[in-house]
C-alpha cells in the first residue's frame, strides 16, 4: 500500500529535523543552548586550547627545521635507516605513551560525567523539591502564599549558589533577585552560600510544621530533599577539591617532550624538509589530548568544555517560575468521571 504524498512529506521532515538534532551544530545547540554555525563552533571549542599549546608546537616546528638543516648539510644526526633498535625503542615509547593519554583521557571523562549525573540530579532533587513544598504545604493567608514563593525561589537560589560556589566567583544580581535584600546582604557575609540557603529553606520548613500545616511525615520527606541537594553539594565539591595527581600531567608532559625530541631524529632520514611540520602536528595532536583531560577534569568553570552550568541553572528557574505560577492561579484538580458512571 502506497503512502500518500504527505505522509512521505512528513517522514522526510523527520528525517531531515533527526539529521540536523544529530549533527555537530545541532548537538552543540542542544549542550549549550546557543544556535552557531560550525566554524564557529569549532573555533570555539578551540580557543581554550590553541593558545596554551601553540607556544610548544612553535617550538618544536623549530626545533625539526633545525634536525632537517643538520641533516641536510651532512651531519650525522638522525638515525641510520637499518638500525631496527632504534625504530622498536621508539615505537615502544609510542605505545607507552598512548596508554598513559588513554587514561588521563578516561580518567578526565569520568570525572567530567560524574559532574554532569550530579548536575542532573540537582535538576531533578529541585524540582521535586519545589513541587512537594507548592502542594503539600497548606496556605492560611496571602502573607503565606507570598512566604512560599519566596522559599521556592530559595531553592532555586540554591543551584546558583552552588555554580558560583564551584566556579570561585562572587555573588551576582541573578542570585539577588530570588530572595530579599536582607538575605542577599547576609548572604555576601556567608564562608558558603549553599549552605545558609539550605539552612534558610530547613528554617521554613520546621516553622511550617510547627504552625501544622504539614505533618511529621510531609517534614521528613522534604528534608530528605534537602539532604539530597547538600549530598549533590558534597559530590561536586570532591570532583573540584580532589584533582588528578599532578604527577600524572607532569610525567605525561614530559615523557611528549622527550618523545618530540627523539622522534625527528627517527624521520628525518624519510621525511626531510617535512620533519618540523610533521613534528609541529604530532606535538600539537598530543599536547591538545593532554590538554583537554587537564581541562575536563574540573567541569565547572566557564571554558567552552565545560559543562553548560548557566544553561542548567535556567532551567531550574524556568521550571520553579512555571510551578509558582500555576500556584498562584490555584488551578485545582478536577478528576475525570468516567461517562459510564455518569449514565
């Protein structure tokens, strides 16, 4: 049976939105949130690491233009074609070398996605959080409808924190506008936002349950939120506090400078006048790997890599602004009678 002509429109239409969600700009758009074109893109996610390793792939550009002017005027320098000793020592060294970039890589990617599981915990433990507080807490008077909003911004205020916590910074007008200037002036004293805010958000849960408008148990399960957001807190900051031993970057680092040291040695013989272009791409292949797992590692801060924090905690916003907006319409729920049972 033949399709009709808009039923094939329409598969090609999905066909077509499928391949630009799976395409490098489209997945860049969905990390980020940002629609750019791919050269864009890619300078970009470039530019936090050409200007650290350009000055080592100058260098040893250099450096194999020198090999290949030694060796072009006579001098001995580079290694005998037949010497197979040579060749397996280096090739050895190769394979050593990959294996210890295969783990800082793995390594960094680990760390870098448990940032990003924690992160989408967070999503979810505020959500949760703030839709419990929205419906189980009961309201006696506007003064108390007022007060809930407030403390619903509160944990919203809490996933800002938590992001200028972990990025180092100082405390911005985003945060000051989800709570009151009093707060946000005792907040600038506070050694860790996070925290007061969590103890704010406690403070007002216990008050609720001591003027009865929730019970032990409603009590007890909204604290069980809070803890989760502090566990959330916790498990970030262990990713930021505990990096990879240095000793890995350090001997990572200097086993590809004695490597870009041997190598040209090896191909000057083939290559010539190409060895310091092929040693400059070498060294800048290795440089940027080992880049990039140094980068990754901490994925908080405000590198292109990193993780989309800002997108995140808008999120967080747009969902709590959108549940304190179906509160204050006070829409009930209305269940739906089956017409059977109306008959």
């Amino acid at each position: 049976m033949k399709r009709s002509k808009p039923t094939r429109a329409l598969d090609e239409c999905k066909k077509f939105l499928s391949r630009v969600k799976n395409s490098f700009k489209g997945k860049y758009h969905l990390y980020s949130g940002e629609q750019l074109d791919w050269i864009t893109v890619v300078l970009r996610l470039e530019s936090s690491i050409i200007p650290i390793v350009i000055p080592s792939v100058i260098f040893f550009s250099i450096y194999g233009f020198l090999v290949s002017l030694l060796y072009h005027f006579g001098l001995p320098i580079g290694f005998t074609q037949g010497n197979r000793v040579v060749t397996n020592a280096v090739l050895s060294f190769n394979i050593g070398l990959t294996l210890l970039l295969v783990f800082r890589t793995n390594t960094a990617h680990e760390r870098f996605w448990e940032g990003r599981k924690l992160w989408g915990a967070l999503v979810n433990t505020v959500r949760n959080l703030v839709q419990n507080i929205s419906i189980v807490i009961k309201e006696q008077s506007p003064k108390d409808r007022r007060e809930k909003e407030a403390i619903l911004r509160l944990a919203v205020a809490f996933a800002f924190a938590m992001k200028i916590h972990l990025r180092g910074e100082k405390l911005n007008e985003q945060l000051a506008s989800l709570m009151s200037e009093s707060q946000y002036f005792k907040l600038k004293d506070a050694k860790h936002p996070p925290l007061q805010i969590a103890f704010w958000i406690r403070d007002y849960l216990q008050y609720q349950y001591e003027r009865n408008c929730l019970n032990i148990y409603q009590l007890t399960a909204l604290h069980t939120l809070v803890d989760e957001l502090l566990n959330i807190l916790g498990g970030c900051e262990r990713i930021l506090k505990t990096p990879l031993p240095l000793i890995y970057a350090i001997k990572l680092r200097l086993l590809v400078g004695i490597y870009c040291l041997i190598l040209p040695l090896e191909i000057v013989t083939y290559l010539t006048w190409w060895t310091g272009v092929v040693i400059a791409f070498v060294n800048f292949t290795l440089l940027s790997i080992e880049h990039i797992g140094s980068e990754i590692e901490e994925p908080f801060g405000n590198d292109p890599n990193d993780l989309p924090l800002d997108l995140i905690c808008n999120t967080i916003l747009n969902n709590a602004e959108e549940m304190i907006t179906l509160g204050s319409k006070n829409i009930p729920y209305i269940p739906q009678v089956s017409e059977e049972i109306n008959h």
